[in-house]
C-alpha cells in the first residue's frame, strides 16, 4: 500500500542541494557561452585565412600565366598635373618646415597661432591646393591702431620669399576685435 502523504523533515538540506546545482549549472551555461564564443571568434579567423589564402592562390597563378603569356599589364603612365602633384608631395615636407621656421619668423612677440591649415576646405581645384589659412591672435597694446599690426603682418607675409613663392595672394580673410585683450 502506498501512502497518501509524506513529511519531508530534510527540507533546510534540500533546497540548499537546490541552490547548489541551480549555481553549478549557471556556471556551466557561462563557461560554454564564453568557449563558444572564444571557438567562434577563432573559427571566423581561421575562415578569413582561408579565404585571404584562396585569393593569394588565385592571384599568384593569374600572374604566372601573364608571365608565361609575355602579356603583362601597362605601366602606369602619368599625366603633367598627376606628376606635378606627385613631386609635390615628395617636396612636401622640406618645404613646410621651411615655411614653419619663416613664419615663427616673421611673427610678432604679440602673436599666437592658433591653427595653420592647407585647403582646409579640401577642394580639389587648383587655386584651393595652396590655399594656405592662418587662424591666430593678435594683441596690440592700447592706444595703438589693432589693424595697423595686423595688416603689417599679411604685409611681412606677402613680402617674405618663402610664402611668396607659393601663393599668389596672401590677403586678410576675416578679423574680429575684442576690447578685453
């Protein structure tokens, strides 16, 4: 015969037993989700080696076949404003370090750069290539004509051999007067 009820006196140990394979199996699910993903990550790397290492193949056996076809590709052949931009970049950096060291120069002990851009607007004619904009600040002692400083710095500027030579017009584009200098 079986009986209609039973009294569990264990009950304190039971749901501690409970609690316990309730934090065991959480700790599993973690484990296998952080392997997996770290098995998927390296699964999707091995993949794009696969595929980078088709495409080498695949890339190295075209150029064996133009090599034993004696029909390789054109060179590449420059036009006159392609080759002037390229030996102007080539030029590029002695260049600006000569114009920097002019222009710390030229400046006033009463100035202050605060940027110095080409073709901030990156345009891609040929009057904006050498567009060169000088953002700064300029402090005039008072009593003396704030413009006057200015204007004999776009003048020193204009004069000077090194940035004559690169731009055809150095002119004031914008100032702003502020009485709290």
């Amino acid at each position: 015969m079986t009986p209609l009820f039973s009294i569990n006196f264990r009950r304190e140990a039971y749901l501690r037993e409970r609690e316990r394979v309730q934090r065991r199996a959480f700790s599993l699910g973690i484990w296998v989700a952080y392997f997996g993903a770290v098995a998927l990550v390296l699964g999707l790397y091995g993949l794009n080696g696969v595929v980078l290492d088709r495409r080498l193949e695949l890339a190295e056996s075209r150029m064996e076949r133009m090599r034993a076809s004696h029909v390789l590709p054109e060179q590449l052949k420059l036009g006159a404003t392609e080759l002037a931009l390229v030996e102007q970049a080539v030029e590029n950096p002695r260049r600006w370090r000569a114009k920097m060291l002019r222009l710390a120069a030229v400046l006033p002990p009463d100035a202050a750069l605060t940027s110095v851009a080409v073709n901030p607007d990156n345009l891609s004619d040929t009057a904006n290539l050498n567009k060169l904009v000088i953002d700064g600040v300029m402090r005039s002692p008072s009593g003396q004509d704030r413009m006057g400083s200015v204007m004999r710095l776009v003048s020193a500027l204009h004069s000077d051999s090194a940035f004559a030579a690169g731009y055809q017009s150095i002119k004031l584009v914008k100032s702003n007067m502020s009485s709290g200098l």
